[in-house]
C-alpha cells in the first residue's frame, strides 16, 4: 500500500471517529436537555428519579403529550371513578381508560411516574369527568374526599338537632341555612297540602340513613328527606290516618309524640291508643315530650330534651305545652320513624287513657283506663 492511500484510510478513520463523537456530544447534549424541556410543559421530575429515568420518562411524556394535555371529551359530565385499596397504577391506568376518562392509560401511567403522583394516588372515590386532560385527572387522584356524604337522622330528633350535626357531616350547609328552607316547603307534593300555611317541614324529616352529593343545596337536602317520607307513607297509611279522623299533618302531630314518649317499638300502638282516646275526646293530651319541645334546649343538661321535668316546667306558656292547652300542638314536635307513624295509622283496640312508666328500669308502661288506676301503677 502506498504512503498516500495509508495517509487517505488514517485520515477517513480520525474523520469518522470524529464525527462519531462529535454526534455522541450533541446526541448527549439533547438528551440531557429533554427533560428540562418536558418540566416546562408538565412541571418538574420526581426527585427520585435517576438522569437516565428522567430522560426516558420525558420522551414518552413529550412523544404523548397531545393524549395527556386534550380532554377525551370536552363535554362530558361527571361520574364516580373508585380506585380500590391495594389496587396498581397499571390497573387504574387501564380502567381509566377503558371507561372513557382518559386517550392513553400508557401515557397516563409515565406522567404518574414522572411527576412522582404514583406514590401518592389514594384509594377512594372521585367524581371524574371526560372533560378533564389526563394530567388534572392525575393531580385529581391525590384528593380522596369522598364525592358523598352519608348521613343519619335518628328517629325522634327535631329539626335543631338535625342541623347540628351539619357542621362536621361533611355537607357545605350551614344550621341556620337548612333551618331556613324547613320554612319552604317543596312544591309537587299532595301528601304535604295539609301542612298549615306558615309551617315548618318539622316532622316531614324522614329517620333513616343518606347518601348525597357533598355539594348538595339545602333545598336539595331538605327534598331528599321529604321524598323518603312520601315513599314511606303509601296511599294505604293516609287512608288509616283519615279513618282515625285525622289528616296526615295531624297524624305526624301525633307519630312525634308516640316517638318522644315510647322506650319499646312494641308498645307504640297502645300508647298510640291512650293519645288518640284522648284526643277523641276533648281530653288534654297531657304529654311530657310536648313541654320537652316547648323548652326548647337546656344549657344545663346539653340537651333539647330537658329531663327530668318539674312541677315549674310544666308551666310553661306555649301552644306546645299540652299540659295547658287541650287539642294537638301546632305541629310535629319531632321527626317519627315509621313504627310511630304506623301506630297512628293502626293503634291498639284500648279503652285505656293513661301510662306511666314501669318501675323496674325495663322501658316498659303500666296503662290504666282511670286516673285511679294511674295513681295505684305509682311506683312505691
């Protein structure tokens, strides 16, 4: 070989070993640069991540950014998505996506890794929309606040104590804002036509265990115990009532007082019977829980039922003290459950028109048909 051909074949190999570095250079330089240019669009890497797993996740995240910035459907509404305990991001990734919510469950699941939120996405139910990009459905799943509320009205609490356990049920409505739209009525409802113009839903506030929306409005709120009382009370019960002389406000009237005055579900129809001889009548009704309401709430006890009652309480000036004034209170004085509200609807066969409580601590009454016989069930 020739001096000039060796010096061509040294000078080819210098010429492409240079530019082979030369392009390892400028090939490093770009890849070190990506993922300061992904920060830009998706915000900065997870700490934990090495250079090299910064790069790769970049380039997928770039490569995919138009299935991680563009919503599936800008005018979709709003579901529950549920993310189980102990459930993996490949999962979620793919449930995401195969139930509308997100483009890519692979680009979704590098932008979980790349932005840290793996290690942070909770269990817990969410309201998603097809609306949201993938990126804010991520930052979305970090919030497991429940998108619904469960809440509890016991039987025989009054509208006051129901709105005292607002505050921490997690609902956005105020005491005061739910007791103002106890004073509106809801409109469309014919089993509520014979609720005295001026009055509270008291009553109407049907016991049971809820469900709703957290963002629910108090009007919203107040509907939903008012639907359950209506699916509660058939056309059969409002049929019982009348045959008792009563209307279905009337009725409520009397449930609550069932409610406040009975320990044992059992016993219900017959002190259902004792208000309704009563009643029937002209006779007082004569009952504790009517001046309980009338007091309203007791500082000392720190409780809307003050008890026991004194001679000085049943004093007290008021429509609801039935004590002083013959004829039903104004209104409900409680919300019944529906063992109340079926023992007006079909009491016990009485003669009786008094009871007091037994005195052996069991909850149980002693009925009697005169005042004679009341005395005799005193306790010695």
């Amino acid at each position: 070989m020739s001096a000039r051909r060796s010096s061509l074949v040294v000078f080819f190999f210098l010429s492409l070993a240079t530019l082979v570095c030369l392009g390892g250079l400028v090939g490093g330089f770009v890849l070190v640069g990506i993922p300061p240019y992904a920060a830009r669009t998706f915000g900065p890497p997870a700490e934990h991540l090495d250079i090299t797993q910064q790069i790769r996740l970049s380039i997928q995240i770039l490569w995919q950014s138009d299935d991680l910035t563009r919503p599936m459907d800008p005018n979709g509404t709003q579901r529950t998505f549920v993310i189980e305990l102990g459930e993996n991001i490949p999962t979620i990734a793919t449930r995401l996506q195969s139930e509308g919510f997100i483009r890519n469950a692979s680009a979704f699941s590098a932008y979980l890794r790349y932005s840290g939120l793996d290690v942070t996405l909770q269990a817990g139910e969410y309201l998603l929309s097809p609306g949201m990009t993938a990126t804010e459905i991520a930052q979305h799943l970090q919030d497991p606040t429940p998108t619904h509320v469960e809440f509890n009205i016991l039987k025989g609490w009054r509208a006051e104590e129901i709105a005292a356990s607002l505050p921490t049920s997690g609902f956005q409505i105020t005491p005061d804002e739910f007791l103002d739209a106890l004073e509106a009525p809801p409109s469309g409802y014919e089993i509520l036509a014979s609720i005295p113009p001026g009055s509270s839903l008291e009553g109407f506030l049907f016991p049971a265990s809820y469900r709703l929306p957290r963002m629910i409005r108090p009007d919203q709120l107040v509907s939903a115990f008012v639907d359950n009382f209506v699916q509660n009370v058939n056309a059969e019960m409002v049929n019982a009532f009348g045959s008792q002389g009563l209307n279905v406000f009337q009725a409520v009237i009397l449930a609550s007082i069932v409610e406040r005055e009975s320990v044992l579900v059992e016993e219900m129809p017959l002190i259902a019977s004792v208000f309704l001889n009563r009643h029937a009548i002209g006779m007082k009704l004569d009952a504790d829980s009517t001046v309980q309401y009338a007091l309203e709430y007791d500082e000392i006890g720190n409780t809307w039922w003050t008890n026991p009652l004194t001679s000085q309480h049943l004093q007290v000036d008021s429509p609801y003290n039935t004590y002083l004034y013959p004829g039903l209170p104004p209104g409900p004085i409680a919300n019944p459950g529906i063992e109340a509200l079926l023992s007006i609807a079909y009491p016990a066969d009485s003669t009786y028109f008094y009871f007091r409580a037994a005195c052996d601590n069991s909850g149980s009454h002693l009925f009697a048909e005169t005042f004679e016989e009341h005395l005799q069930n005193a306790c010695p």
